[in-house]
C-alpha cells in the first residue's frame, strides 16, 4: 500500500528520505555498470509482475513480490524498488514525490532484511528451501506493513486506527504472497538456477 | 537492440520497429501505438503535447515542483493549502491536459485519502459534531481530513501538470543534468525502455493462458499459474538482458549513453521561473504568517 502525498509529518518525510537516499547509495555502489542493464530488466519484470492481479475471495489483490526482490538483487534492490515507485508516480501518479523516500523504505527494507534473514535457509536444497522462500514472501509483505503503519502512527496519534486497519489488510496479502513466492522459486530452481546464484554470492 | 531471445520469430518485427529509439523522446508515442490494442495501463497519457507547459524547460520544471511539493507536504494551514492548489490549477491549466482524464485520474489516486475519510473523522479526538450510537464524528477530525485531501491533490495536479508531461527518457536526461547519480539515471531509463517489451511478453503469457481455457478463482491452481506467470516473465527477461548486454558490447558501450538532445534555457523557462519564485514565497509568508496568528 502507498502512501499518498500529504499525509505524512515533514519529519517522517524527511527521515524516510534521509534512509532512501542511503540505501540507495549503497545498493549503487555494488552495482557495476555492466550489471545495469540486467538489474535494469529484472525491475522491469518485477513492474509488469505487479500489475498481475491475484484474485481473493472477491477482491484482486496486486502482487508486490519485495521478498523475491530482495533475494535476488540484495542491496541491489533498493535502487530498482525506487526507480519503479519513480515510475509508478509518473505513469500512474500512485505515491508521489515527497514520499517517494518512505515508500521506498517501506518496501525495499523488508526486502533487503529478508536477503539476509532467509540467504542460508535457501541455500540449503528440499523442504528448508521450500520453507525459507514462503516465509521471504510472507515476511516481507508484514515488514512493509507494520513500516506502513510505523510511519503513519509517528506522524499522529490520530492515525492509529487507520494503520491498524491497512495492518489487518495485509495479512491475507502476506499469505498470497507467500505461496507465490514459493513457487515462482521452485519455478526458477527447475527452470534457470543460474538466476538464484545471487543467494550464494 | 539485441533480439534473439525465446519467442524469436513473432515479436521480432514489432521489436524491430522500436530498435535504436533510445534516445529520441518520442519512443512513448510510439510505443503506445502498439500498445493500444491492450488497453495498457502503462501508457503516459500527459506526456505527450504543445501546451506552454509541455515546452517549458524539463529541469526548471523539476525543480519548481519538487519545491512546491515540499512546501505542501509541510503546509499546516487551510490558506497556503489553498492557495497551493489554486497555482496547481494554474499549472494544469497551462498544461492543457484533457480534463475528463485528469479527473478519472484523480479519483483513482484518492483511494487512500477515501480510507482517511471513513477512519479519521470517527477517530480523531475533538468536539462531536455528529452522533451515530457510540460513533462520534468530530470536527476536528473533519478538518484535519479536508486538509489532507486538499495537501494530497494539490501536490498530484502539480505532479500531472508540470512532471507528468515530460517523457520520461527526457526526465531521465533531465535527472542527470542535474546531476544526479550516472548508475541511477542508466537505470531509469533502461527500465523504462524494457517495461513496454515486458508487457507485451506478459500479455502474450495472458493469452496463452485464456487459450487453455484459464479461469481465475481462489485456488491454489490459480495461485501457481500466476506464480509461474511471473516466474517465466523473469526467466525471458533474463534471457533477454543477457541479450541486450552482449549486442551493447558489440557496439562499443562502455557506461555512458550520448544524449542527441541538448536542453536549451530560454526565455520562457526565465519567465517561468520568475513567476514560480514569488509564487513559492508568497506560499512560505502565508504558511508561516497563518501559523504565527
């Protein structure tokens, strides 16, 4: 869930964009110039992946796919994640300018997180694997959430409840996106394991 | 730029015609003939145009609204909100967008503020002006909701008007004029130019799917086909970058893109500059001098 403009505090603002600006500074560091064009593709599928709705009981839910992000760009992902909530802003005007840095943070940290939390559960091949790419989704889905709500409650006491309800709403989400995620791992195993060696780099 | 990947044949000569756009800022237009059959929701409906706005000079206009969304996003007052959405409107209006879009836009965008306007009037500490059993609607809530709806589209419509207009292989030129990171320009325009490619392998994954008689439910089948959707768009987006990569070498690409285009400050730009100024600082003396009263 985006942010709109002109919600947030200016301090939450500035914080969200003071972290953004790090990251991706860091993420731009081990980027090497020949890896543009790859990372550079990739997002583009992860933009394209997002517009695929996933029906839920009667609503179509988007996916997000951070976790995957993360597990297969790492720190990478960071710059990609803030390129396409760039592009979101001026393609569609979803998100927007001032909080491009905290929506950046909101979904690029889980993903970043979620790289070095699940990175040797994944290396190990059968169910470990199976277990760690559910949970990478899953988990990642409920950091953007509870970032969501974080950023809202610091802004005002008053947007409590609000965030409770865009926390609730993430939960089926966090499940759907779990078993996506597993099997679009399982899928690249099979399919292109050379696309996962990021995991072992 | 290098073809060769899975589904050769077919997409080949529609490729073939985008080939060796990058640097013309009319790729959008052209990429949106294609598309139009899809309906994509990838197009840029502003960017393209002749209006005074559209002709202004890209980096002044980034800067302009970068500023302005700043001072809104602080804006406390109803004045300087106000008054920051009636220069929006300005703006949309030299813009010369087609309003029906704007609006159906704007309606789309607002989802979040709808949610804000159910939640915080009920939940917001203040004087009831309204009771419904054990929910009170105050009206502090109110206001601070109005608020926030008037800050969110004051800064969309400038978004639209002044941002959304610029191609977006301009802005990423413009970006790096201004001197923003090399890696993070490169980056945005490659992912730019591939978006519309990857659409089309997505919308030719979606036919195949409805070929076969897929029907969407809420199963675990329709879970893992979707899964294996976007896995396989990965998988070709993969292979295509490995593609792209090998036939940028051949031509020589050594981490730098030379840009044809070459930004010209003139005299439109300085008055609009010269207008935005006052403008913005008329906006800080409302907001500051509102606070202090």
């Amino acid at each position: 869930m985006h942010i709109s403009e002109g919600v947030l505090s200016p301090a939450v603002l500035a914080g969200g964009a003071g972290l953004a600006a790090v990251g991706t500074a860091i993420g731009l560091k081990k980027l090497d110039y020949e890896a543009i064009p790859r990372v550079a593709i990739l997002s583009a599928a992860f933009f394209v992946a997002s517009l695929i709705h996933v029906p839920v009981g009667p609503v179509g839910l988007h996916l997000v796919l951070n976790g995957l992000m993360g597990l297969l760009l790492g720190w990478v992902a960071v710059p990609a994640i803030l390129i396409a909530l760039l592009l979101q802003a001026l393609l569609f005007q979803f998100g927007g300018l001032t909080v491009l840095g905290v929506n950046t943070v909101t979904m690029a940290a889980p993903a970043v997180i979620c790289f070095y939390a699940f990175r040797g559960l994944l290396r190990r091949p059968g169910t470990p694997a199976a277990v760690g790419a559910f949970a990478c989704g899953a988990t990642a889905i409920l950091l953007s959430g509870l970032l969501v709500a974080a950023a809202l409650i610091t802004t005002g006491q008053a947007f409590s409840k609000v965030a409770a309800l865009i926390l609730a709403a993430h939960i089926p989400v966090m499940l759907v996106e779990g078993v996506i995620t597993l099997f679009i791992y399982l899928f690249l195993q099979k399919v292109r394991p050379e696309m996962l060696e990021g995991l072992y780099a | 730029m290098g073809r060769a990947s899975v589904p050769a044949g077919r997409s080949a000569a529609r490729d073939g015609r985008s080939t060796n756009l990058w640097l013309s800022s009319n790729f959008s237009e052209q990429a949106n003939d294609e598309e139009d059959r899809f309906l994509s929701p990838l197009e840029e409906p502003f960017s393209a145009g002749a209006s005074p706005a559209h002709r202004l000079d890209p980096r002044g206009r980034i800067v302009v609204t970068a500023l302005f969304a700043v001072l809104m996003a602080v804006a406390q007052t109803y004045a300087a909100t106000l008054a920051g959405l009636a220069l929006a409107l300005c703006c949309l209006a030299l813009a010369r967008l087609p309003l029906q879009k704007v609006g159906l836009r704007l309606l789309v965008v607002n989802s979040f503020i709808f949610l804000l306007w159910f939640v915080l009037p009920l939940t917001y500490p203040g004087d009831a002006v309204w009771r419904c059993g054990p929910l009170a609607v105050t009206r502090q809530g109110l206001v601070y909701a109005g608020l926030i709806t008037l800050k969110s589209n004051a800064i969309i419509i400038a978004l639209m008007a002044l941002i959304a207009t610029v191609p977006v292989v301009t802005l990423g030129q413009a970006l790096h004029n201004l001197r923003l990171p090399d890696k993070l320009c490169h980056l945005l325009l490659f992912t730019y130019r591939y978006l519309y490619v990857l659409e089309q392998e997505y919308h030719r994954l979606i036919q195949a799917l409805k070929i076969r008689g897929f029907r969407p439910r809420t199963d675990l089948h329709t879970y893992r086909t979707y899964a294996y959707l976007a896995a396989m768009l990965l998988v070709r987006s993969y292979d295509r970058a490995e593609c792209v990569y090998q036939a940028m070498l051949c031509r020589g690409f050594h981490g730098t893109f030379y840009s044809l285009w070459r930004f010209s400050w003139q005299r439109r730009d300085g008055v609009f500059l010269g207008a935005a100024t006052p403008a913005l600082a008329a906006l800080l003396y409302l907001e500051w001098g509102m606070r202090l009263m």
